[in-house]
C-alpha cells in the first residue's frame, strides 16, 4: 500500500532531469528487533526537500544513515555520488544540524562555529571570516561572545545552524531546525533555508509540522513508521488527500446563522453545530475553495468569525489519509 501510494504522488510530472543527490537504494536499519527504516528506496533532487512524519517515523535514522552516523543494515545510501559510511571525506561536502543539542557550554558561540569550522579543514583568517559570515546570516552577531550555557533556544538553534554550513557544505541536513523556537527565530531561520536554496545547494529539512516544511518547499517526502509513504509535489498530496472530506471549525457568535449559510454550499457535505464552542464543524472535500470564501463570509453582518481551526491540517491527520486509504 505504501508504495503504491508513493508511486501516485511522485508521477511522470515530478521527475527531475538532474542526477539525485541523495539516493537510498532498499535501505533498511533496525536495532535489534526494533525496525527504524524498512525498504526504503528513495531519490533526492536538488534544491530543498521536505522530510515530514510524526516522531518515531523514522526522520532521525534517515539523516544519521545519510550522513555517515549509522551503517545501513540493508540497502545502500550515497550522498553526492558517495557512500554515507566510513567516508570522512564526505563531511566536508555535507552539514548538519541535528535535534539533539551538543556544545561545550562554557564556550561562546563564537568560539563555539569557529572550532567547528577548524575541523572542517580551514584554517587562519578563512576560519575567522567563515565564522563571522555564518553567525551573520543566522542573526547571531549581537550574541556570538556569550557562552552558550546563556542561550535562548532560539539561539542555540542559530548556533547550530552556524556550525552546519560554516564550511559551506553543498548538502545540508537539518533535523527539527526550527523545533522551540520563537516567532521571530522561526522566520529568520526559514530565511535563511530558503536562501541555501537559491544559491544552489541541496537541504534536506525533516520536520513533523506541515505547515513549515510547506513554507520552505513544495517537494516533500513523508515516513511512517520507518516506511516511505508518499513523495512529490506537495499540491499532489494535498489533492490526494482532499479526496477525503476535510474537517473545518469555525468558531462565531452567530454559529446557527453561520451553519445555515454554510450548508447550501455545494462543496459542503455536512454541517454539524456545536454549541459549547459557539461553533461549527464544516466537511468539504474542496478546503481551498472554503477558505477563499470566508474573508467575505466573515464581513457579512451578524457572521463576525473569531476563529478558524482544522485538526485534518495537522500531519497526524495527513498520515491518517495516506495510510488509511
């Protein structure tokens, strides 16, 4: 079923003419009887990719495979045309910034991107100037001489950053990059992804929020349970989902006036009150053309919408579609 379902959102329309950069070939890794990644073949194009699933999908054991962190069980895994494993020459060509933090505390992060950039081969004034550009474009210049142990999350999520492409590396790998952090830091970040983008690198950016993969990349691929379940264009799979009816709640002080309205629309199969909420729960199978409806809905009298919420746009729901169909 899974495959099946990939092989429906990635068509003929999604392929890229360029070689993959990134390649899984039936890659498999489990840790005992636990399985992390089950058959997994998989192609990564050029340009930014999202990698979404709820925790526990197995995002993390994608990346540590595809950066050289763990050894497949099964299967093969090449990153620009090399293999991930035992191939230390690989870590100049790639960056990482994973989940888990991991610094020397005491350090500032100064200190911190510029011993980084040491290890990865530069030397002198290079290192300086390869330090002073990454903490730049991550908006950590005012807070580079303070020790790490005094960091927001929000920073120690730009210091991260600031060490995975310090070198400038061709390919990146960003775990969770924008997990805790705050409104402003989240949009700094997502800038700064965006323009990795543009100046031609590859970066594969895991994710389990929808929303911000969507922010960053059309192209996505989602993991369950350690199984691709879909990959391609992220209008296909949000067509392939919409063929389910989408729940939407609309919260208004008028809600019965608000049902009436919404249930002589063509698009609406169904309108259920909900009283203790002062709202209503809509299901459409047409949630663009919904919402493009109710900036005018919303200004009609008596329809004052103070809320719109949808669970189904949450990626647990996404999932749910996908793998229940």
């Amino acid at each position: 079923m899974d495959s099946v379902v990939a092989r429906e959102v990635a068509g003929p329309a999604e392929v890229t003419p360029l070689a993959p950069v990134i390649q899984f070939d039936g890659v498999s890794k489990w840790y005992g009887n636990v399985i992390g990644l089950n058959k997994v073949t998989l192609a990564i194009p050029p340009g930014i990719t999202g990698l979404l699933g709820p925790n526990g999908a197995g995002k993390s054991t994608l990346l540590q495979l595809a950066t050289g962190q763990l050894f497949a069980s099964q299967g093969t895994v090449r990153v620009l045309g090399h293999a991930a494993w035992n191939n230390p020459a690989l870590n100049r060509l790639i960056g990482l910034c994973p989940e888990q933090d991991a610094f020397y505390e005491w350090m500032t992060g100064w200190e911190f991107v510029r011993t980084c950039a040491r290890l990865g081969g530069l030397r002198g004034s290079e290192a300086d100037d390869r330090t002073r550009s990454a903490l730049e474009l991550v908006g950590m210049t005012p807070n580079m001489n303070r020790a790490i142990r005094g960091y927001s999350k929000g920073m120690r999520q730009r210091t991260k950053l600031a060490q995975a492409l310090v070198h400038e590396p061709r390919v990146l790998f960003l775990d969770e990059p924008l997990s805790g952090t705050d409104p402003v830091a989240r949009r700094d970040l997502i800038d700064a992804i965006l323009g990795f983008g543009h100046e031609g690198r590859t970066v594969l950016v895991s994710s389990h929020v929808l929303h911000e993969v969507q922010s960053l990349t059309s192209y996505i691929v989602l993991l369950n349970k350690g199984r691709l379940v879909a990959e391609g264009n992220v209008r296909q799979i949000r067509d392939l989902i919409d063929k389910y009816p989408h729940r939407i709640v609309l919260i208004a002080d008028n809600y019965r006036a608000l049902a009436s309205r919404a249930v002589a629309w063509e698009d609406v199969e169904g309108v259920k009150v909900l009283a203790k909420e002062s709202g209503v729960m809509v299901e459409t199978r047409s949630p663009d053309a919904f919402y493009r409806r109710l900036p005018a809905l919303a200004l009609e009298d008596g329809l004052l919408i103070r809320e719109v919420y949808s669970e189904d746009d949450n990626l647990e729901a996404v999932f749910k579609y996908l793998v229940q169909r």
